[in-house]
C-alpha cells in the first residue's frame, strides 16, 4: 500500500491526530446489494454480470442477449423493451468496459418510483475502480516518550499509531471526505 505525502488530513481542533489516505491496492470490485446490476466487459474474456451488486432476476437472459448481440446500442434497446432498464451507464478504461444499468426488478428491489433511475453514482464508483482510485483512510495518533540507553542517556521519540481504519472508498473525494469525518470522529471521542 502506497502513501501519497499530500495526502495526509489534520485539523488544528486535535494536535497530536491525523488521518492518512493511502492506496487500497487490493481492491474488489464495488459490491453492495443496493448497487444496480453490472455487465463487466473484459477484452479477449467472456462478460459476466458483477456478482457484489444486484443481480437481475433475468441475470442469465442478460448475459445471453449481450453475447448474442455484441452491440451496445443493441444491447440497450434490448434492455429497455425486456427488462424496463431506464438508464444505462458505462465506465471504461482500456481493457474494461462496464455497463451499469437498471432493471424493472431493480426498481422493485431498492423502491425506486422517480425514473429514469439514477445510476451515476455507481457508474462513479466502477469508474474510480477501473482507475485504480480506491483509497483506505488510516486514523493515527502520536505517541511522545523517551528511551532510556544501557549507558543511562535518555531519547526523546515519537510514533504515529494507528487508532481505526477502513479501506474500500472509491474516489478520492469521497476518501478526503471520509478520512475528515473519521479524523473528527476519533479524536473527539
């Protein structure tokens, strides 16, 4: 896990605390079951359909119309008429396409009544994935003391320690935004 130097929060309310954001290098794909469904494009593999995010009573009938039409202006048609999609999204990157879209089951599933569904967020989310901007947020502590050596001299040190940390935040405004609240949240404790 990598630190960018520019990346470490403070607030001048708690001296002594500061939160790091650091590189979540191990990443998963976004996952939550409230996410809407997902078709992974790979370059030279077969697609599949995300297996974190919600999966679409017609998952296999999905997979099947993608592999069958190839077309992304085909396979939205196909969306829209079957399966009451509204809103279809997509990330990219060179080797990956993802396809986020809504399904009538969907709309069910999270009580979705305003439509065309928002999806922007998730496409967000597998946008910040696919760009290897997922974070981890480090809340820290220093920690003052002093040695004392065989030959009886004493030294002054200081360490940070970690006090809490979660990891999976992609984008990195959301994991500023984060790394802030926690900052605030364990030093006032």
């Amino acid at each position: 896990m990598s630190e960018d130097p520019d990346s470490i929060v403070t607030d001048d309310r708690y001296p002594g605390w500061r939160a790091r954001i650091v590189y979540d290098e191990y990443a998963g794909e976004p996952d939550g079951d409230a996410l809407a469904p997902a078709l992974v494009i790979v370059t030279r593999r077969q697609p599949y359909l995300a297996k974190g995010v919600y999966m679409p009573q017609s998952a296999d009938e999905i997979l099947a119309a993608w592999q069958r039409l190839e077309d992304r202006d085909l396979f939205e048609r196909y969306l829209r008429m079957f399966h009451g999609a509204t809103t279809i999204a997509a990330a990219s990157n060179r080797d990956l396409d993802v396809l986020v879209f809504d399904t009538a089951d969907f709309h069910r599933h999270v009580g979705i009544r305003d439509l065309p569904a928002d999806v922007s967020g998730e496409r967000d989310e597998w946008q910040a994935w696919l760009d290897g901007e997922v974070y981890g947020v480090v809340v820290e502590r220093h920690h003052a003391g002093t040695i004392t050596w065989d030959d009886g001299t004493t030294t002054a040190t200081g360490q940070w320690r970690e006090v809490e940390s979660v990891w999976g935040i992609y984008g990195h405004t959301y994991a500023a935004q984060e790394a802030a609240d926690m900052l605030d949240g364990c030093a006032s404790a």
